[in-house]
C-alpha cells in the first residue's frame, strides 16, 4: 500500500509575505520514499533507479564517455542490473566559479539520500537524471530535457532544489531529463590549431548535449516518453546551450521544441579568437607544440588556471587584433566542423526552421538592483540615467520609457534589463522571418515579494515557476497567492508547449505567434496580458548600451 506524509507548507517567516497571519496555507502530498526500486533496460543494459510516489527516479546514467577534450562516443554495454540512485558527479567548476577542487566522484551506490548540494566533480560527468511516471508502458508522454545555466563554466543539471523534475513530471505526466556535460575549458579549449585530433575540442560540451539526446532518443521509451516529442529547454548559458544545439546539424531530427530562457549572445566565438586562447594556455603550461598530447593528462586545476591566464591575456589582446569581444569567458566556437555557423547566421540558413520555440528574459535580469533606491525620485532617478548611459541620452531615454512602462517607479529606469532582452528580441525575429515554426515571445515582470521585495524579477526568477517548484523557492520567488497561481500558469505553459508546441493556459489570453512587425509579448505578471511591440523603440534607442549585462 503507498504511504504518503502529509505536509502542510505555511509560509514559515514573515518577510516572504509580509504578514504571516494574511498568508493562504498550501497542501502538498509528498510521498515518502518507498521500499520498492524502479528498473528498466537501456541499450547498455538494465538500469535500477527508485519510486517515489506515482514517480520512478533514476539518478547519474551514464549516457556518454570522454576522454578530455575528444568527442563523446556511446557507454559501453554492462552484464547484470547497474543502479542509478544517485547524482553523477558535475563537470569540474574552474576558479571563481563553485571553487577548483576537484572531489572524486561517488562509487554507484543504493543511498538515496545523497546531498545534491554537495557536489563532486569529475571530468567523468556525463550522466543524466530521469523523472517519469511510467515505465515500458508506451505511454509517448513528451519528454522535456533540461540544460542548466552558468554561463557555459559551473553549476550542473541537479545541483539547485527547484531544478528538482518531480513536480513538472507529476503535474504533467512528462518525463523530464537533466543533464551534466563538460563546461569551462575541459568544455570549450579550442585546440584545432595543434592538429586534426584536437578539431572539435572547443566544442565537446555542446557535442555532449547532442550525445545526451541521441542517448534519449534511443532509450527514452523504456522510461515511458516519446523519442519523437522532445523538447530541450534552459535558463541563461543553459539557454544559449539550446540555441547552440539547434544550430548544430547533427541535431536534427533529435529536437522537437525548444525553450530559451534568458539566453546569452547568440554570435560565440570565431576560431580565429578561440585558437588563440588555445595557443596561449600551451604557452601557459610550457608545453611544446610537438607534445601538445601531455594536455590530456595536466591535472584540472593547473589546466583551469593557465586557461584563465590565457583568456584574460587574449582578453586584453582582442582589441589590438581588430577583434569586438562583447562577452569574454567560456563559450561554443564556430568551428566549420561542428558549428559550421554562428546561431544567427544558422537561423538564417534555416537550420532548425522546424522546430517551435519559446524565449524569453526577465525584467530586472543581472542589473543591479538596489534597496538604496525604493523611493527614488524623478529628479535622482534622471541623475542616475545620466551617469549610466550619459546625459545625451537621458530625456529621450525617459520619454521612451515612459511610453513603454506607464506607471513605472522611477528607480526603474536604471533597474531594468535591455541585454537579454535586446538578443532574445534579436533571436525571435530571426527565427519568425527565417523559420517554418512559430516562435513566442514572453516577458517575466512579476516582482518577487519575497525578503521585503528585495529581489525585484531578477536572472533566474523564472526556473522554479517552470518547474512547479515555486514552494521550494519562498526566500526568492515569494509564496503568496500571486506566486502560487503564477506557478500554475507558466507550469502550465511549459508543459503544453512541450505538449504540442503551443503554449498555453486556461488562465491565459490567447498567445499569438510572434512576428517583427507586430511583436506579440506575453507579460507574465499578477495580471498577465499580450502586448504588441510595446517595448520596440526602447530597445533599438538602447541598442548601443547593451555590449555587457554587468552595468
């Protein structure tokens, strides 16, 4: 008989709502775990993974293997029952992103309550996670992949609570993936110039996305989903992964939807640049160019920190070289192999025009929000425009801003986000004119009430809505009636997007397709509404100050 603990989830302090006594208590059934395991076949052999309620859960498959800085080729096959009951450990993080040391990753192991927040890491990570609510059942429920941010350098596929599948996998009776892949430069070193092995070395960590889908596609129906409705979706460098995957040809036919959310600058490195930071890290390491295959084995951390050094050395050369580097740090190179073509001009070429995709960006995104300006004049607010964007600039800068966001605060003006906006305004507009699918445009615009509004809507603020987890997030998305139905409603979306490639909700107006010329937006706000290239002249006026997020 399944047990399930009750549990009732009040909101336990009074600064995520204001006032504790005002606050709707929320009913969550959350089965506890239970004894009975969760096993199935892959094409490498049986996997055992664990039940958890209406839910199977498998942790850490193995869906690829590497040697650094090589393709990723398929596992090889096992005798007898492998269990995947854990996390797989994250690709190594490098300095300044989640530390440099490198722990060993976890033996394959029965525990199920293995900490996700505490992380190894291995260059061994190609691994994904599975939440499902069927097996070998021929369900074709749509599967929904998910492709972490951090900016191409850290974070992994499981490592934050609200990336948790159950609750999109149960609310929607899809199977949701994530997944691990080699980032930083054991991700996007681009060795080409040292010979034909090292071609595709800048380019691993998308290749083992693609492995990863290929891997889905062919296993995906013993886990209860549909190899042909499999939509990849991914917040900031997770976004941009996406984007880079649809541009890659050998992802055709493994993609059906994607989702872009926040993504980054879809241009990537050409190899003339990513070939000299290369250069530079072998001079770095004191490698000579006849043994450049004593790369393979240099420990991470000495790796990690000449890579560094060479990247802010090319950095500072780039200018001289005639070379415009709007954002500088890990990323996909086009290659001519891999990447034949930078996301924009892949767009252009058609490549991917069948796939339905939804993208969008956050209000407040990573400008700098401050306390210090709740209650900020006109007359402060203009000063302030003048000292980031110039005094040429500021009373027209005004005047459009007021057209697009009447009954805006005046701290808004230096508070909100034109960099994402400006690639995701960029890329849908290449994809309505280029592709044969639709593409819908939406903008998040809720302010988190949570710690006293501190937040505002800020990079990130739209994964644990997505996900159905906005009650795993109360100390940053807030767990108030407005979150809890906004939770519904982008959950919703999410789902009936990956669905049959429209998104929807009951709680929605009708969404139409976007197009340049009339710019349909979906605000995703406590009221939320389609509008109509509301915000186009503010970002063509603000397209020259949008070279760098960090304002």
């Amino acid at each position: 008989m399944k047990k399930s603990l009750v549990i009732a989830l009040a909101i336990l302090t009074a600064t995520a709502c204001g006032n504790r006594n005002k606050c709707p208590q929320y009913v969550y059934d959350v089965p506890q775990y239970e004894n009975g395991i969760a096993q199935t076949r892959t094409a490498q052999g049986l996997v055992e993974g664990y039940k958890q309620g209406p839910l199977y859960i498998f942790r850490g498959i193995r869906y690829a293997v590497a040697e650094r800085f090589m393709p990723p080729v398929e596992p090889e096959s096992w005798e007898g029952v492998r269990h995947f009951r854990s996390p797989g450990p994250m690709s190594p993080q490098g300095f300044g992103f989640g530390g440099s040391s490198v722990r060993p990753a976890p033996a394959e192991t029965n525990d199920i309550t293995y900490d996700t927040r505490q992380k190894s890491q291995s260059e061994d990570c190609l691994r994904l996670n599975i939440w499902t609510q069927g097996l070998d059942d021929g369900g074709k429920r749509p599967v929904m992949v998910w492709l972490h941010g951090g900016a191409f350098q850290a974070s992994c596929g499981d490592l934050e609570i609200c990336y948790d599948g159950s609750m999109l996998a149960k609310k929607g009776d899809v199977v949701v993936i994530s997944i691990n892949h080699r980032l930083n430069c054991v991700g996007y070193l681009d060795l080409s110039s040292f010979g034909e092995k090292y071609r595709y070395s800048g380019n691993v960590g998308i290749m083992d996305i693609v492995a990863a889908l290929k891997w889905i596609n062919a296993n995906i129906e013993h886990f209860g989903g549909d190899p042909n409705n499999i939509t990849i979706f991914g917040q900031s460098g997770g976004g941009g992964k996406v984007s880079a995957t649809l541009a890659a040809p050998s992802s055709k036919g493994l993609v059906s939807r994607a989702i872009v959310e926040s993504g980054v600058n879809i241009d990537f490195y050409n190899s003339d640049l990513s070939r000299l930071i290369g250069e530079e890290t072998v001079r770095q390491l004191g490698i000579p160019a006849g043994e450049i295959d004593r790369i393979q084995t240099i420990p991470y951390e000495e790796l990690s920190r000449a890579a560094n050094a060479a990247m802010n050395i090319i950095r500072k050369q780039a200018p001289e070289l005639g070379m415009k580097v709007n954002e500088f740090g890990w990323a996909p190179t086009v290659d001519g192999n891999f990447l034949p073509w930078t996301v924009a001009e892949a767009l252009k070429r058609g490549v991917s025009a069948d796939v339905p995709l939804m993208i969008g960006t956050t209000l407040n995104e990573l400008v700098t929000v401050s306390p210090a300006n709740r209650g900020m004049s006109m007359e402060a607010a203009r000063e302030a425009v003048i000292k980031k964007y110039g005094a040429e600039i500021a009373d027209e800068y005004i005047d459009t801003y007021s057209c697009c966001y009447p009954g805006f605060e005046p701290r808004d003006l230096i508070e909100t986000d034109y960099y994402f906006r400006a690639n995701a305004v960029r890329e849908a507009s290449l994809k309505a004119e280029y592709g044969k699918a639709p593409v819908y445009r939406y903008e998040l615009n809720y302010l988190s009430p949570a710690q006293d509004s501190l937040f505002r809507c800020p990079h990130n603020m739209e994964i644990a809505f997505a996900f159905n987890n906005v009650h795993l997030s109360p100390a940053f998305a807030g767990f108030t009636e407005d979150s809890r139905r906004l939770n519904d409603i982008i959950s919703d979306v999410w789902i009936s997007f990956a669905r049959d490639g429209k998104p929807y909700s009951k709680q929605l107006p009708e969404w139409p397709a976007f197009k340049p010329e009339e710019g349909a937006t979906m605000i995703f706000n406590n009221k939320c509404e389609v509008r109509y290239n509301h915000d186009k002249e503010l970002v063509s006026l603000m397209k020259d100050y949008t070279a760098n997020p960090y304002f």
